[in-house]
C-alpha cells in the first residue's frame, strides 16, 4: 500500500473553526492578553506626562512616546510575518511576551519622559511579533469563508481589552497612583501571558502549508480568489512588501486606508485625553470615553467581520473611514460627558467596520504560501501610521499651538482615504468577486 505522508499531514491539518475550538480559543486568549498590555497606557500616561517632565504644549514630545511605538511596531510588524513563515507562529508569540517584560519596570522607575520613549520602543516589538502572529495563526485554522469572523473575533478580543485595561488602570491609578498601577496591572498580564503560551498554544504553519498545497494541486473546493501574480516562484519579503505597498492598486489602496486609520487611532490615544481634560473632564471620565471607543470597536468587530463575508469588504471598509470622520467630528463640536459617549462609540462602530476587513481583504487575495509576509508588509505600513500621526498631529498641535487643527486634519484625512478604497480598488471576496479565468488563480 502507497503512503502519501502529505496526505497525512494535510488530513491533520483540516481548516475550521469548530474544528480547532481550543486552539482558537487559545489565541484568541492571547490577544486578549495584547490588549490588555497595549490599553494599560492609553488613559493614564497622556493626561499626566507632566509628571514625566513634559512640559505644555510640547506635543510633538509628548507624542514621540507613540511615534517611537508605530516606527517600531511597523518594522516587527513586516519581521513578524515573515519570521512566522519560516520560525512558525508560537516561536514568534512567545518572543513578543519576551519583549514585553521590561515595560512594568521601565514605567515604574521613570525619571523622565524618554524612559516612557523607551517603554514603548520594547511595546512596539511585543506587540508587532505577538498581535501579528495570533492573527495569522486564527487566519491559519479558519475556512476561507471564516476569515471574516476569524479576524473579527481577533481585533474584538485585542480591543475590548484595550478598552477594558484603559479604564481599569484610570481607576487604578486614582486609588494606588499611575506608576503602581501601570506597573502591577502590566505585569501581571505579561506574565500569565507568557506562561500560556508556553503551555498551551499549538503551532500553526502547518495549517498555511497543507492549504498551500491544496491550491497548488487544485484539490482547493473553495472559491478561487484573486490572487495577484508574483515574478517569481516562490517570492522573497522583499518581493512581497513592493507588491503589497506599490504595484497592486487593490493592496496599495489597503495599505493607505491602514495608514490613515492609524493616524486616527493616535489623534485618541495622545490628543483625546489633552483636549478632554483641557474642557474639564477628570481621568475617570477620560477612561470611559476611550474606553467606550475601544470597547465599542471591540465589540462591534463580532458583526462587522462576519457581516463582510456576506457582503464583502470594499464598501465596509470606506463606509468605516468616514463614519470614524463624522465620530471625530461630534467630540470637536459637541460638549459633554453624555454626547462624547456617543460620538466615541460612532468612532467605535466605524473602526470595527473597517479594521478587519482591510486584514480579511488582504488575506483574500494573498496565496497561504505567502500570507504572513504579506500581512507583515501591510501592518508595517498600518503601524507606521502611528508615526506617522504622531509626527504629523504633533507638528500641527505644536504649530499652531492647539489640538483641535489636529482634529481636522484627522478628519481630512480620513474622508480622502474612504474615496481612495471606494474609487480605487476592486472587492476582494472570492464568493463575489472571484478569479476571472484559471489564468488569475494559482
């Protein structure tokens, strides 16, 4: 009798998300944990980087904490995913909660506000190489009909706990003071993270290699996506950053829509809590309204991923730009704890509309062979939108020497972004927007 050990492999490596529950479940946990981490700093450390020796109106020092956190996170971002293709995808988590570790410590002995800087360099590393993974390893387990949901259920579980981990630490750090909170808060998710890992997370590149095959030997009974050529067999990172970043119109279009989504997110991580607390609103406040946002976008993300596997991406992905425009909007016009609340929570809804459906449209039309790399070049560019932002809404804060010019060019920003992703790139589903001829696919 023939033995195919192939077959064998691919037998054990069947794609589902019931059928691996637990180890969805697992990474999922772990994202968890990378929200829990990255939200320990977005309520506290703004509105009080005068105790770090910031002085006021000094934003774009204020905001090269978070620039410092996009330039790095971007770089391990595209490492990551190619680290995952080769090293495998646990190898890569637990470096990422390796890295981690020094931050409780560097926040709790901070002289000055470049220990913050330095904090958030070793974030920017963790969060590149443990975020990236658990969203390639959940991709890896689902049918490509789940990559929606798949990556849905992903950004819910980073961002809830963003949310939940920036109000928590707000009334931590009113109770016990911010360096004691944000020390004893980060560690302890570092820590439990770490060690879960260790236990329990199986590996999942053999999942992206038996699916990787079935294309190739046209055993794939799926629908047949768009995948764009590449000029070689099997294409280097470098191959694939340039692809993803400038040669197909439809990545290109993705990338820039993570650049600018970014640039949002930074506006609310180091602006929100400035201008908040310039109208009066206390750190508890603060913390319910970027908490609310994230936990909104969080948990929004459990209909909007699936809801584009039935729809598709395109339109959900430039409807959630300007809906985030008009969200940013209402905090700059409106006043009031009660209608912050609100226009945080329309901010909430559009980033869940279009956070991971850039990720899922991406996936759609990347081969499996090539997907981490892939991945890794988009959020390198998604990321780098942190530095970016931080770089551009700084200078015009520090220019102009007031935040709100920086909120509306955050909202000029976003609404040429919605029309880029509307106007110049195609739906990348493959139920509704599949291969033409057998010459597209793989």
């Amino acid at each position: 009798m023939n033995f195919d050990p192939t077959v064998s492999q691919d037998e054990a490596h069947q794609r589902g998300i019931r059928l691996n529950v637990w180890q969805f479940f697992m990474q999922t946990l772990q994202v968890v944990f990378v929200g829990l981490t990255l939200g320990t700093e977005r309520t506290v450390l703004p509105a009080l980087s005068a105790d770090f020796g910031v002085s006021k109106g000094a934003f774009l020092w204020l905001a090269s904490f978070v620039i410092a956190f996009g330039f790095v996170k971007g770089l391990v971002n595209f490492a990551a995913g190619t680290m995952a293709d080769r090293i495998g995808r646990k190898r890569v988590l637990l470096l990422g909660w390796l890295a981690a570790l020094p931050i409780p410590f560097l926040l709790l002995y901070a002289q000055s506000w470049g220990w913050v800087v330095i904090a958030n360099v070793f974030l920017g590393i963790s969060q590149g190489l443990a975020w990236s993974v658990t969203v390639i390893s959940m991709v890896d387990l689902a049918r490509t009909e789940q990559r929606g949901l798949a990556v849905g259920i992903n950004e819910f579980g980073g961002y809830a706990a963003m949310g939940v981990a920036g109000l928590t630490t707000g009334v931590l750090a009113t109770a016990y003071g911010p360096r004691v909170a944000l020390f004893g808060f980060s560690l302890g998710v570092i820590l439990l993270a770490a060690l879960t890992t260790l236990w329990f997370v199986r590996e999942t590149l053999g999942f992206a290699h038996a699916e990787s095959r079935a294309h190739r030997e046209g055993r794939h009974d799926g629908p047949k996506a768009r995948i764009p050529q590449t000029r070689s067999e099997q294409p280097g990172a470098w191959e694939i950053f340039l692809l993803v970043s400038f040669r197909h119109p439809t990545l290109r279009a993705l990338s820039q829509a993570g650049v600018i989504n970014k640039v949002a997110d930074t506006l609310v991580w180091i602006l929100f809590p400035i201008y908040l607390h310039q109208r009066g609103l206390g750190l508890i406040g603060i913390g319910w309204i970027t908490g609310v946002y994230a936990a909104v976008w969080g948990i929004s993300q459990l209909w909007s991923g699936p809801l584009s596997d039935r729809i598709g991406r395109k339109w959900l992905i430039a409807s959630g730009l300007w809906l985030l425009a008009l969200g940013i909007l209402g905090v700059l016009l409106l006043q009031g704890l009660t209608l912050w609340l609100a226009a945080a929570a329309l901010m909430g809804t559009g980033m869940a509309m279009l956070y991971p459906n850039i990720i899922a449209a991406v996936n759609d039309i990347s081969d499996p062979h090539w997907r981490g790399a892939s991945l890794g070049a988009y959020r390198y560019w998604r990321d780098t939108g942190y530095a970016i932002g931080g770089l551009l809404l700084g200078w015009v804060a520090q220019a102009s020497h007031h935040v709100v010019p920086a909120f509306w060019t955050t909202i000029a920003l976003l609404l040429i972004s919605g029309a880029w992703v509307a106007f110049g790139s195609e739906e990348t589903h493959p139920r509704i927007n599949p291969a033409p001829t057998p010459n597209d696919v793989l």
